[in-house]
C-alpha cells in the first residue's frame, strides 16, 4: 500500500465506528478504498457484505473500479457475487423493487419520476384543485421545492410551507396529499420518496433492520458533510456493525439543499466511542494557496489545517481589480484565449449566470468550452433565435437555421416552416417571398418575415446588422417569451455587443448553430464552471471570478452566522481546486444584480436564499450604502467578524487599492511580489467604466456538463 502514516492509521483502525475528516486533496477516496480492500482481503468481510454510498455516480463508479482493482486475486462466493456501492438513492431503488409491497408499493415495477415528470404531477395537482393560475400558490416549483425540503430536512410540512405561504400554507399542504395520491394512483415514487420510504421501514420494523445489518457488515458514507436529515435517519436505521464516515466539513456547500454540516461535528457524540482521525496532507496544491484556504477556514469547528505534500511545488495566487464585471470577462476570456492545454485551466463563480458574459465573449473568439453547472450560454434558446437570423441574412441557403427563423413569427408551425424551405430549394425563389405570399396569420405581423430579412440582409456590417436585428426581433421575442422577454432581450444585448466587433465572414466561421467549434486539438477547451460542480474537481489554474460583486460573500448572509460558515466553505472550495496557479478577481464597481438575473432561482444562488442582494444602483466598493455597512468583500477585510483577517496584498480585495491608472482597467498583485502591472481593458480606460446593463435568468438544467461555442476580448497578458 503506498500511504502516508495519517492514511495507513485509517486503513488500519480496527475501530467499530470511525470517523475521518478528510482535507481537500488529502487522498480520501484512495484511503477510502484501501480500508474496503484490506478487510475483504483479510477475510473480515466479503464483497457483499460492504456497503459503500456516495452522492454521485461518477464516485461510485470510481470507488467500485478501484477496489476490485485492489481485491482482483479474492476469489468471489459465487460467479456474480458484487460490491454494492451506489448513491442512497441508487440503493433504495434496489431495495425497493426487491421487496416493493412491504414498503407500501403496488409492485416491483413502480416509475421513478424525474424531475420534469415531478413538475407535470405538481401541475396536475394544480389543475385538479383549480388553483387560480395567476395565484401566489400557482407555483409548482415552489411547492416542489419545499415539499423535498421538508422532507429532506424531516421538518413538518406545513410550517415550512407557512414561511413561504402565510395562510395559504394549509391549502398548499392540502396541494402536497394530492400530489401523493397522483404518485399512488401511477405507481410511481420521487427521489425522495426512495429514502423516505427506506428511512420510515427502517425505524418502524425493527426485523427488516436486523436483516440489512446482516447483510452488510460493513458500511463506509462518504462526503459525510452533504448528508441532511433523511440520510441521517437511514444511517441510524441501518446501524451497521462497522461504520466508516470520511467527510470535511470544511466543505459543507449544500445547506439550501438540506445539508446539515452539524451531523459530521455530532457524529463522536452520537457513536460513543467513535474513534476521529484526520488527513492534512494535501496532494493537489502549492502551499501558497493552501495558507490561503487554511485562513479562510480558521477558527471554525473541525478546521484542518492543510500541509501541502509537494513543497517543491511553486505556487502563487494573484488578485485583480476591474472596473466593471464586463471588463472582468474580457480579462477572463483573454486569460484562456492565451492558455495553451485549455482543459488544465477553470473559471469558477458562484452562478451560472454569473458565467453568461464570459461564455459570451469566448464564442465570440469561437474558443470551445465545458461548462458545468446551469446552461451553456449558447443553449439559450432566444440566443440560438438571435444567431439564426443573422446567419441566413449571409446564407441564405442554410436550411436549419431558416427553419428556426421561420418558426418564430405567429402561425408558422415546423410543418409550414419545412414545406417553405423545401419550396425554395426546389423552385429557387427565397422562402421568405414564398411566405409573405401565404394567407397565413403571419402576414398581419407587424414585423413581416419578408421586411427583417432583406432589410437585415442589407445592413452592411455586424455592428448594423446586430443594431436593426435587436429592435426587430424585440417583439417575436416578447410573443414567444411573455414571461421574461425583457430578461432575454437582455441577453441578446450581451451577445450582440460582442458580434458587432467581428467581420461577417468571421462570424460565420465562429458560430455554427448546434455545432461545435473547429479546434485542432480535442482536449483544447475552456472549464467554466459555478463553484458548487467543481468541487471534487481540480485544475492547474483557477480562476474566482466575482469575488465581493453581491456574490462571495452573498449579502444576504451576513446576518446569519450559519449562512456566513457556508459562504466561508465555499470560498474555501473554489480555493483549493487549484493546484499551481489561483487568480481572485473583483469588480471595483458593485452592479446591480439583476444584471444577469432578477429572480435568482439557480443552485448555488439558492443557498442564499435567492436575488443576489438588494441594491439597484451600482456603487463603489468603498462607498457604503444608505444605513449599512460596507458591501460585503471576500472574507479578507478585518472591519467586520464575518471576514478572514488577513491583511491583503496592495491592491487585493478589501485592502488599500493602488491609484487608478489611465491606461489599464486592472491592478494584479502578486502574494510574493510587489510587481504589479496593468492591462488595458475591453477598448476603454479604468475611468470611463462602461454601465452595466441588465442582464437576466436563464431556464436551468441542473449540474450536466454542456459543450458551447464560446468569447474574448484585450486582458490581462502572462499571467503564469
């Protein structure tokens, strides 16, 4: 076994409950493994009396590969005997279908619901109570979303739906038994529904308890700091003989989802005699970065303090101050245009959203990237409208893109759009003459198909075509997007901004719509990710965008001390997915939040309970609003408790900045060096910082991994 003497205590406890705190990059998952290994191969156990659980596939997947990488020559009890390592929901899914009617089911062969089929069954509930559809409890999300908090949570229903509703909270209960009897009468269950109804047999029937005790004698939880109160109660119920947990609460980020990082700081208390051991070598980052991820931390219960295992390896971390978040893209987009091996660097900030204007610029540059964590930029569906029209205005031929063109004005199905664009390949004639000849409903439209495309084929010029084509497509977006036009004319506006400086045939060349872009190497792409997807992931270079711009800290944490630990974790994640290089940049000039959203309904923006923040005019850093306190700044300013004290390099965030220089919209420091240089920003000085305008929401799908096309302008140059 190649481990260190923290990860070969571990390997080697004989405890009966053992809990081990496990720092970023201290080798968890390998120390993990071995501890299942070793007592398969020592004849303790045998594969099917482990249980392994994780929260993710991927991990599972991984974990299950490697040890029976390490237990290959233990020959198995019978041909198909296996580990079983899963997430809990994987696990009670089989648990399920193996003994359905005692858990209250039909039969083996109920439906798991996913998430938009959950939405559907809400709607439904919705329909049948004749919910007025313009009512404050017409909000299947919403009830959704607290139904599973509460459940996860194992709090009472109807006061956590009093908190949203008021008075309504009881009807919206009353909404919840139909939405379960909608479950019933399908045959069907939710996620949650799989360790609702596994944490409830477990506690009321002692025998079936018994049973999966004896089943599987050892048990190992891993991420023990994302467990909530539902996954407590299954491993309580389960009581296993032997019980490994490995967790940092450290990185405890999901407390909007229910996670209760209390469960790992109580677990000694709860397990009388439950040995803790801890793994402080860090195997991943320069020591640089890990004083940095140390301080963040220090103070809080449980805290590790990192030792990095390669001292030999250099390590910096450098701080940028923009004017504007416009301009921190740009330096952002420059920085990875000039990256060679692109797949060893990331950007990371709080939201998805948060990302929209780098992935704005980046297609503009046709820069491939990986985004995880919300939707790619390009997948917007008013984006893809956007790219369409300017396409055909220079090529007429393209039939795909005609396609979605047409099918935007009123009247025009996919069937009418099709037989158009067949029309015009066979007769020669442009389908917009075929359809302003038609009857249909279109022809009233005030913006006729015929009129935006030949006058939009006549601007000469991207910056005219993106000047007439965002006043033209203003009313198909707000008929076909009544909800939010506004929100995505203003994502129209980031896109255009930065088409408009490109020439026709180069824009062609950069934006394919539903393609990727041409790169000679395949693993030549960007990572944008929100900081909640990176976790467990690491790069050479990071880059934490956003830093102090009401979004890290959230501003609306800083009257909840359990709210402002989070925040500290999740800086304290961002920072250690580095292993070399860290970059923290910040805005200058506070914006409004509602430059990319005015709702805030995404993941990580979730945590803090929505809309980031409540200012609707831009401010200055040092300015502090009306009757409050300075705008928060990342932890690093020593005015308030809430802030890591740690005097900043000149120029870093919450210290004294250099004075602003004319030619540059940036100030770089280096944590060792006092050399700082300045990089012109997007084609203006640092004093004529370029308002920001609003920018919106976009429909969210969840943690996948997205590929997008991507955009850049001047920034910061030789950064590493």
């Amino acid at each position: 076994m190649n481990l260190n003497p923290s990860q070969l205590n571990v390997v080697t406890s004989r405890e009966k409950r053992l809990l081990v705190l496990a720092g970023a990059g201290t080798g968890k998952t390998a120390t993990s493994v071995h501890w299942v290994a070793e007592r398969i191969k020592a004849g303790a156990a045998s594969r099917s009396q482990v249980l392994m659980i994780t929260f993710t596939r991927k991990a599972a997947n991984e974990m299950a590969h490697r040890v029976e990488r390490l237990i290959a020559s233990v020959p198995r009890k019978w041909e198909k005997e296996q580990l079983m390592v899963g997430t809990y929901h994987a696990v009670a899914s089989q648990l399920l279908r193996e003994d359905a009617q005692n858990f209250g089911l039909r039969n083996r062969y109920f439906t798991t619901l996913d998430d938009s089929q959950t939405k559907s069954l809400w709607k439904s509930a919705l329909r049948q109570a004749q919910v007025e559809p313009d009512g404050f409890l017409h909000n299947p999300a919403k009830l959704s979303m607290l139904y599973s908090l509460a459940r996860n949570k194992r709090q009472d229903l109807l006061q956590v739906y009093a908190e949203t509703f008021g008075d309504g909270a009881q009807e919206a209960v009353s909404l919840a038994k139909m939405y379960e009897n909608l479950k019933k009468t399908a045959n069907a269950v939710d996620y949650d529904d799989l360790l609702v109804l596994w944490a409830d047999r477990l506690a009321a029937d002692e025998d079936y308890a018994a049973k999966l005790r004896n089943r599987w004698r050892y048990v190992l939880v891993d991420e023990m700091q994302d467990n909530n109160q539902l996954n407590s109660a299954i491993i309580e119920g389960l009581n296993p003989e032997n019980l490994l947990v490995v967790g940092d609460a450290n990185q405890s980020i999901y407390g909007f989802r229910g996670s209760d990082v209390s469960l790992i700081h109580d677990f000694p208390r709860k397990h009388a005699g439950a040995k803790v051991l801890r793994l402080e070598s860090n195997y991943r980052s320069g020591q640089t970065i890990l004083d940095l991820a140390n301080k963040v931390v220090a103070g809080t219960d449980s805290a590790l303090v990192l030792q990095s295992a390669r001292r030999e390896m250099p390590s910096d971390i450098k701080y940028m101050a923009c004017p504007t978040s416009d301009d921190e893209a740009a330096c952002v987009a420059q920085w990875i245009k000039t990256r060679k091996n692109r797949h060893n660097y990331a950007v990371l900030a709080r939201g998805s959203r948060s990302l929209y204007a780098v992935e704005s610029k980046l297609m503009a540059e046709g820069i491939r990237y990986k985004k995880y964590g919300g939707m790619a930029f390009a997948r917007a569906a008013e984006i893809q409208d956007f790219l369409s029209f300017l396409t055909v205005s220079l090529n007429h031929s393209d039939s795909v893109s005609s396609l979605r063109v047409l099918t935007q004005f009123p009247g025009v199905g996919e069937k009418k759009a099709e037989k158009l664009v067949k029309e015009e390949a066979d007769t020669e004639a442009h389908q917009f003459d075929l359809f302003a000849k038609s009857r249909e409903p279109f022809a009233a439209w005030p913006h006729q198909a015929q009129d935006v495309m030949r006058r939009l084929a006549a601007e000469r010029g991207m910056e005219a075509k993106c000047k007439f084509l965002q006043n033209a497509i203003e009313p198909l977006i707000k008929a076909n997007y009544p909800k939010d036009y506004d929100q995505r004319m203003n994502r129209i506006g980031t896109m255009a901004d930065d088409i408009a400086k490109l020439e026709e045939q180069a824009f062609l060349d950069k934006y394919s719509l539903g393609g990727e872009p041409n790169e000679n190497h395949p693993d030549d792409f960007a990572v944008l990710s929100t900081v909640h997807s990176a976790k467990g992931l690491e790069w050479d270079g990071v880059w934490v965008m956003g830093c102090g711009n009401l979004q890290v800290p959230h501003p609306r944490t800083r009257d909840d001390a359990a709210q402002i630990a989070e925040e500290r974790r999740l800086f304290y994640v961002a920072v250690t997915r580095a292993r070399q290089h860290l970059i923290i940049s910040y805005p200058t000039i506070l914006e409004t939040p509602e430059r990319f959203s005015s709702s805030g309904n995404e993941e990580d923006e979730d945590a803090a309970g929505g809309e980031a923040g409540a200012e609707k005019e831009k401010r200055f850093a040092n300015d502090k609003p009306p009757g409050k306190e300075q705008l928060p700044t990342p932890f690093l300013d020593e005015q308030t408790p809430w802030r890591m004290a740690v005097p900043p390099p000149p120029g870093a965030i919450g210290g004294a900045r250099p004075p602003a220089r004319p030619s540059g919209n940036g100030s770089w420091g280096n944590r060792h060096d006092s050399d700082y240089s300045t990089m012109r920003g997007p084609g203006r000085p640092a004093t004529a910082a370029k308002p920001a305008r609003r920018r919106s929401a976009d429909e969210s799908s969840g943690g996948k991994s997205t590929y997008g096309k991507n955009f850049g302008s001047p920034g910061p140059r030789g950064l590493f």
